[in-house]
C-alpha cells in the first residue's frame, strides 16, 4: 500500500525535488504539492494525506507544523528555524496523540554520519576546530549543522581544550566560539553546503570532510524519513535516530 504524501513549499528549491523524488518512489503517492497561497489545513483533510512534508521557512514552519499535527498527518519538518521551547511544545503535542513525526536538520545521510564520526574522534581529541561553508544566500551562521556538531564533541569528550589567551589584531579573527570550540563561517557563492571538522593533536591532525555539492544528496534522507515516520510513537529530532547511530 502506498503512502499518501504532501509537499508543502512545493515550488521551492527542495520542495521541487522532493515533489519529483516522492512522485517517481513507488512507496508514496503525492496528493498535493502546496505554497504559501494554499490552504494546508484544508488539504490534508480533503486528501486525507499520512504525512506532510514541510520545505518552507523559518516564519512559517511553527505554524505549519501545528497545522500538521492538529490534522493528524505525521510531520516530516525539514524547514528550519525551529527553537527548542517549540519543539518540545510540538512533540507534546505528538505524544497525546501517540503520533510518529520527525524534524531533520540536515536530510544528507553523509553529514549525519560526519557528525557522528566527529563525536567518536572526540571522545580522543579534545582539541577541535569547525569550518562551514555555504552559499552566500544563506544568511545565519553558524549552520545548525555546525552547531549541532560542537554540542556533540562537547558531550562527548572527555576534557576540555587548551587554550591560550591570544592576542587578536583583527576582532574575532578565531571565528565565533560554541564553548570553547571556535567555529569558522565562510559564505561564498560556489558552495552549497560544506563542513570540516578538524582535530588537533601532537604531531598529527585529523579532518572529517563533508560536501554537499548539490540538494539530490538530500533525498535519499527525505525519502527515509517518509518511509518510517508513520512507524514512531513520538516527535524525533534528527536523521540519525532513524539510522540508529546515537
Ligand atoms: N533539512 C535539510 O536537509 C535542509 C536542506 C536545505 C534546506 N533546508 C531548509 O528547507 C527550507 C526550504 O529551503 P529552500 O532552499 O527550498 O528554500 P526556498 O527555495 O526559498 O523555498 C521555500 C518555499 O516555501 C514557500 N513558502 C513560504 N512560506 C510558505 C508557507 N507558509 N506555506 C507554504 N509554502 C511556503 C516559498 O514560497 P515563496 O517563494 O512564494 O515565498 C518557497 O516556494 C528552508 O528552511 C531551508 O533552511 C533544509
């Protein structure tokens, strides 16, 4: 049996590629491709859809993903923007529903696994630096996949990094600091989505490299995430619970 699925940001950049993947995939049936003029309420009940995925912004994936749940679709929300008091707000919400959904940071299976190779090395190098780079429309930094990849060697070492007081001719030349991890944002056109994860130790260095060199290395992730979100009980955060790495 086919899985009926909306794409909602379906003229987008990622919507349209998922509209196309979710088309062509023989586990699913796209009912509705909507934008920002539809009615999302409206549509998951008139096409009675199991899953809704959300590829809009920032402004708008809180509501949307209300929308979703109150409709008793499962939400597979790649949008991001989401703060944590929202999340927890929404898997509540989930869970007096007993209804499976799923928010995903990054849908690239290559840059979830990066993130958990970063925090097994951790675990031996405490000493580590991160640069991301993006295109140049991406206008926050750092990405919420650099963030995400400093909380993680932060919970995962065992000590904290040696660091000397330096004396800085140009402000904040280091890059921004996630505790004590300096982070390196670089916003060029060329890129789409890049990540080294650098660890420093005597006489060696080890450098975790990933590149999105273009959205196709999203879908295999959305795809995965439409596949099993019907199957969970409650509101998961990340592709990597899916792959069962953490
Ligand atoms: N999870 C991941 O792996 C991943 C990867 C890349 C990007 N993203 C995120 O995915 C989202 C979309 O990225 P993108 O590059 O595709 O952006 P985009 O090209 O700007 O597409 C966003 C689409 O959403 C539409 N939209 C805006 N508000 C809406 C609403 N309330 N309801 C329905 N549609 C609405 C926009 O319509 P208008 O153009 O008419 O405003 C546009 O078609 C962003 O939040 C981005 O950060 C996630």
């Amino acid at each position: 049996m086919t899985l009926s699925v909306i794409v909602n940001g379906a003229q987008g950049k990622m919507g349209s590629l998922a509209v196309k993947t979710l088309e062509a995939h023989p586990d699913f049936h796209l009912v509705a491709g909507l934008g920002k003029q539809d009615d999302l309420a409206a549509a998951i009940q008139k096409t009675g859809a199991k899953i809704v995925v959300d590829l809009t912004t920032a402004a708008s994936v809180y509501t949307n993903s209300l929308i979703i749940i109150e409709n008793n679709a499962h939400p597979v929300i790649g949008s991001s923007g989401l703060q944590d008091a929202q999340i927890q707000e929404l898997r509540g919400l989930c869970e007096d529903k007993s209804l499976g959904g799923i928010i995903v940071p990054n849908f690239s299976i290559g840059a979830v696994l990066m993130m958990h190779f970063a925090k097994q090395a951790a675990a031996f190098l405490p000493e580590t630096e991160i640069i991301e780079s993006h295109h140049e429309k991406k206008l926050d930094a750092p990405s919420g996949t650099a963030l995400k990849t400093a909380e993680l060697i932060v919970q995962a070492r065992k000590q904290a990094r040696q660091v000397l007081p330096l004396k800085e001719i140009i402000p904040a030349v280091r890059g921004g600091c996630y505790e004590d991890i300096n982070i390196h944002s670089i916003r060029l056109p060329g890129f789409l989505a890049k990540q080294e994860v650098i660890f420093g130790n005597v006489g060696e260095t080890l450098t975790i490299s990933h590149n999105s060199i273009d959205r196709a290395c999203f879908m295999p992730g959305v795809v995965l995430a439409c596949q099993q979100v019907s199957s969970l009980n409650s509101l998961y955060y990340g592709l990597e619970h899916l792959l069962h790495l953490f």
